[in-house]
C-alpha cells in the first residue's frame, strides 16, 4: 500500500511539475478522433484556472511527508484535486479509431520487415488472459522460437537519439530516471501503435512542456493526467532491463511481440545476444500446436505483480506476504541478540517475507526467529560458548535448531504475529477459512517438533 500511495505522488509530482502550454497537430489523421464537446468533453477551460488547480496539487505532491497514520487523509486530498483536474480536462484526449485487432497484422508485417522471428505463433485472444501468442505448430521445449532485433526495441539509448534527445539532456529527471525517459519517448513516437498493441486502446499522446525545448517535441492536442497515467502504466507493466549497445551496462527497454506473451510458473528462458544484437527466448516447455505460449515473468509476489504488471496471478509459486519484524531496543536482552544477530549478518529490524511455497520462510528470517526468542542462557551460548563461530552459522539451517522448546516457541510467535496483522484488513469469509486452514499447519508444525 505504501508502495503504491509513494509512486502515485511521485507520478503527480513529474506530470505536474510542467504545466500545459499550447499544442500542435500530428499523426495519421485518418485513424485519428479527437472527442468534441458532444461526446463528453466539458466547458472550455481558462489556463489560469488549470494553473492554480495544478499548483495547488505540486504543492501538496511536494510537502513533507504526513505522520504516520495520516497518509491515507492526504492521499484523499490529493485525489480530490486530481478528481478536480480530471473533470476540466475531460473530452481532451485523443485516441485511434478501431479495434487492435485491426493493428495486428501490421505489427506481425512490421515485425518481419525488422527481421524478427514471426514464424510458429500468432496473437491470439485467449478470453480471461486476453491476447497473447498461440503455436502455429509444435515447439519444443527450449526451442529458440522468437528472437526480436535491437532495432524494434524502444530503449532510454534511443530516446537520447530522438526528437526527446535534446530535452534529454537538459532534465535531470529524465537522466535519473530511465522509466521516465520512457514514457515521455512513448509520448513522442510515432510507432506507439506497434509497441502497445496490447493496450485496451490504442491511444496516441498529447500537448506541449513549458520547457524551451519542449516546443520541439511532437506531441499533441492535451497532455491530460489520464494520458500520462496510462503512458506510465504501459511502460511499467513492460519494461526489462537489456545491455546497451556496447554491452557496458544495463538500459531499460520494451521489446514488442515478445511482450504480448503472459505469465505461467517456471524458469527465466529470456535472455540478450550480443553477438546478434537481439532479445532471444527459447521456450519455457514442449507446446503443441494451437496452445497458448508463457513465460515466466520472474519471482514477483502478487502484490508486485499487481503494482508492475496490473495482474494478479492465482498460482504464483512466488507468493509472498512482506513482514516487518525487530528486536525492542527497551528489552532487557536487546544488546546480547543485536550483538548474535549481528555476527549473523543479520540487522536488529528488518522486513522479511511469509512465503506460501516451502519453506514457508527464508533461512535468513529463520535465523532472526530463533534469535528473537533466545533466553539468556541461550543467547550466552551463541556468544561465548565452545563453538560458538561455528553455531553462528548454522542459526538458519533447519537441522540445527537452538532448542525444541526455542523451535515452539519461534513458530507460535510467527503464527500470533501474522494472525494480528491478518485481523487490520477487512476479510471475508473465504479468506478467514484460508487463515483457519494456514492456523491449522502451523498447528501441526509445532505439535510435530
């Protein structure tokens, strides 16, 4: 939640940090509508009222952050203003006529033309998933079967060679920030149709920046806070991270095609050839024809997933529940545990993970447990009893525990700790039969140690 509430200010902050200025016209006109006041749009709006409805939300993107507890109250206040601004710029945007599916060919063409693999799938609609690649014939698995060219690939390196080049070197955020680089080259590119087939519209982007250099840039008709988000979302839920061209360090990227592939369990069958200067993914396992081709997105929980790639993934064998967990420094054996834990390499207070696959924790966070409920003899022991280095580490293998009773009493804290964490959210009934039967393991755990 934190995570999201920080990059939705920070979203606000960038896109407001420039107000509207005036536009200019560009694109294909034929596949271009512009919405008109009878199809939504509202009153014309004054600049200087956008302005001071923009600088009174900059200003409380950009004050200090509220207390703890308050966080939710300013969220609801920045989402009034931005509610505010919503409204005034509603009827702005500008979007292509047409389905996606219409664009597929042209991508498929594009594709080849760019020497892209285009044989053995084709974009295919696949109901709850939505589009995604199906086999044309039997694939192998680990058969390389899509290979996508540097050349069709929309990178920050490329972005420094376009239009948003000169800018570029003038914003400090645009160089800080490659996902941000990004976006606003998505805003600039004429071949955005290609790169977001799999948008729920194919949209095209919109005004001008007050910078000077902004005026050069081609973008069009309103640059409006739902464009932007949705610009945002499209580069983060794509991004990946590939070498630059001379291979010296890493660069972002969207690789079109190969992202219309969705999400299963598995392994990383993606990589980067350098030597041929293209993205490579061989398949994840043995595909008959008609079947629909996954890949594994990497070992995201769902709560990543849902913040990076706006899905939610019911199987995720990565499935994990972040939990913060430190020793008080008010107790009375604060000292002797930070001082174990820390020959551990293990910090006094930190975030761990609950995981839903076995084991169910870390070996790191199994160690802090055991610490955390040493007694002082124990603790001692660890300290300055005979093999003491030697027991050090093996605080966090499973064979070796400090003691039966240690063991007990580590696993009941974890079970109360997240059964308290579990009753601040509002849940249904089905999610309390799933925390019953989650009781119920640990439950059999500790009555089998």
């Amino acid at each position: 939640i934190n995570h999201s509430y920080l990059f939705f200010k920070f979203i606000l902050l960038h896109y407001y940090s420039h107000p509207l200025s005036q536009t200019r016209k560009m694109g294909k006109k034929s596949r271009v509508k512009t919405q008109k006041s009878g199809t939504g749009a509202t009153a014309a709006v004054t600049p200087k009222e956008m302005m001071n409805l923009i600088s009174e939300l900059l200003q409380k993107c950009s004050s200090a952050a509220p207390s703890p507890g308050k966080e939710w109250e300013e969220y609801v206040q920045i989402r009034a203003l931005v509610e505010k601004i919503r409204k005034k710029q509603k009827g702005m945007s500008v979007s292509f006529e047409g389905t996606r599916e219409e664009f597929f060919s042209e991508l498929m063409a594009w594709a080849a033309e760019c020497g892209a693999s285009c044989d053995g799938f084709e974009i295919s609609n696949f109901a709850d998933e939505g589009y995604g690649l199906k086999a044309t014939r039997d694939i192998k698995a680990e058969e390389l079967f899509l290979w996508i060219p540097r050349k069709m690939l929309m990178t920050v390196e490329s972005a420094k060679n376009s239009v948003l080049g000169q800018l570029y070197s003038q914003d400090r955020i645009l160089q800080a920030m490659g996902n941000v680089t990004l976006y606003n080259f998505f805003f600039c590119s004429s071949e955005a149709l290609f790169f977001f087939s799999r948008e729920v519209q194919l949209r095209s982007r919109v005004d001008l920046l007050t910078h000077p250099n902004a005026s050069k840039l081609p973008l069009k008709d309103a640059f409006t806070f739902d464009d932007y988000r949705w610009a945002v979302s499209s580069v983060m839920t794509r991004q990946n991270q590939i070498p630059t061209t001379d291979g010296s360090r890493v660069t972002l990227a969207l690789i079109p095609l190969w992202d219309m592939c969705n999400h299963t369990n598995g392994l990383i069958t993606t990589g980067y050839n350098l030597e041929d200067d293209r993205c490579e993914c061989v398949a994840l396992k043995d595909y008959k024809e008609a079947e629909q081709i996954y890949i594994f997105y990497g070992t995201r929980s769902n709560a990543e997933f849902v913040i990076h790639n706006g899905f939610f993934f019911e199987d995720n064998a990565h499935d994990r529940v972040k939990i913060k967990l430190g020793v008080s420094k008010s107790e009375r054996l604060y000292a002797m545990k930070a001082e174990v834990l820390a020959r551990a390499g293990i910090p006094a207070s930190s975030i761990f993970a609950l995981h839903c696959s076995e084991p169910p924790i870390s070996a790191q966070l199994l160690a802090f447990l055991r610490v955390f409920c040493m007694t002082e003899e124990e603790l001692r022991d660890y300290l300055v009893g005979d093999h003491a280095i030697n027991k050090i580490f093996t605080l966090g293998n499973t064979e070796f525990p400090v003691s039966w009773e240690n063991e007990i009493k580590l696993w009941t804290f974890l079970e109360t700790r997240a059964a308290l964490l579990l009753k601040t959210y509002k849940t249904s009934s089905e999610v309390l039969e799933r925390w019953q039967t989650i009781s119920e393991l640990f439950t059999h755990v500790i009555n089998h140690l």
